[in-house]
C-alpha cells in the first residue's frame, strides 16, 4: 500500500534559521505515527508546514501521491491532509450544530451526503453532543469542546490526519476517549500524525513513534 503521506526534505520555521530541517517522514493509511521531542523542538512547526499554515521552504509533501507543498492551507485541505491544531478554535457564539456543519468549500464540492452520515455517526456515538445541538458551543465543557473540534475533523472525511496535543487540558476520560477515536479512524484507513506531551499515551496509541532532533525526526 502506498504511504498517505510522504514528506521529503523538508525545511520550515517562523525565523531564521529554520526549525525543521531536512525533515522525512510517512505515515500509512492505517498508521497513527508519533513525533516526539523537547519542547521547542518543531514538533508543531512541522505540522503546521504540512498542512500548509506555514509554507515550506524546502522539500515535498505528498497526499496520496499528490504534491501539496507550497499549496494554501484550503487547498492542502481539500487533497485530504487535515490538521487539528491544539487550540481547538471552535465558534464559540455559534450552536453545536452549526460548529458540525462548517463545511470548507474550497478546492471542490464536498459529498455533503456523506458528510451528514459522518457527522451522525459522531453525534450516535457522542450523545452528551447530540441534547446539546442547539446551545452555543462556548456553553460546553473543555472535554465536549475538544470533541467537538474533533467531531469537525472527522466529517470532513480525512485521508490524512494532523494531531497537535490532542489531550491537552483534557480530563484523563477523555482524553482515553479521544486516543480510542484516533484508533478507530486509523483502523479506517486513515494516516495519523501525532505530536503528544502525554508521552506514555502517544506511544500507547502509536504504531511507531520517531523522535525530533535537530529538526528532523529519527
């Protein structure tokens, strides 16, 4: 099977000198891969540059054999590769609903269908989310919260998903729950990258874990 994601000699950073260097790395479908490392080490910075926050300076990036480097954020989106950020920037003055149904239109149409089963499937397995549908998310807990940021994620279908922190603030219920979707979704196909500080949960969850160091995993 061909690697969701093939990332090769990529260079990234905020400033100079870069902080990713000469980076490669893949990830399967199927596999959830974990980047660990020291704080300021780049953990973040490198997903950032995959997903197109941050453009490469260096290097390439392929979803499913489709180059993505040097493409906007929307664009890396709509190839598949989705990212979400530690920061769960949910809309908070709008309904629980509305956050489920912000669909990104950009780079083409979405199977709106497909995404609506999704989005079911979500609130069935998370019905503290589904009696809330019409309150503002701003109303719900941090927990419900990252939920729902994930629940976001996950209708849009990835192919290859982006986790920054994912368990950060959260409770250690729910942030079990959390590890067992991200499970679930790699036993659907999906190429996982996770940049965790719960150490022993990353490589728990994990398929194989690689350390950053000087900017490029090992």
């Amino acid at each position: 099977m061909s690697p969701g994601l093939v990332v090769r000699g990529l260079e990234a950073g905020w400033d100079r000198p870069a902080v990713v260097r000469d980076a490669d790395l893949e990830a399967e479908p199927g596999e959830i891969v974990a980047l660990l490392g020291a704080n300021g080490a780049g953990k973040s910075t490198l997903l950032w540059a995959l997903a197109g926050l941050l453009r490469p300076r260096a290097g390439t990036v392929e979803v499913d054999g489709r180059r993505v480097d040097g493409l906007a954020a929307e664009r890396v989106a709509a190839a598949g590769m989705r990212l979400l950020p530690q920061a769960r920037r949910i809309f908070p003055s709008l309904s629980v609903r509305e956050n489920l149904e912000v669909v990104d239109l950009a780079g083409g149409r979405p199977d709106r269908r497909a995404l609506a089963s999704a989005r079911q499937a979500w609130l069935d397995r998370h019905p503290e989310l589904a009696r809330r549908l019409d309150e503002p998310a701003a109303a719900l807990s941090g927990g419900q919260q990252q939920l729902l940021a994930i629940g976001r994620v996950v209708a849009t279908r990835p192919r290859v998903l982006l986790l920054d922190e994912p368990s950060a603030g959260l409770a250690v219920g729910v942030a079990e729950e959390c590890a067992a979707t991200f499970a679930e979704l790699a036993a659907d196909g999906v190429a996982v990258v996770l940049v965790e500080q719960n150490v022993a949960l990353a490589r728990r969850l994990a398929t194989r874990t690689l350390e950053l160091v000087d900017g490029r995993p090992a």
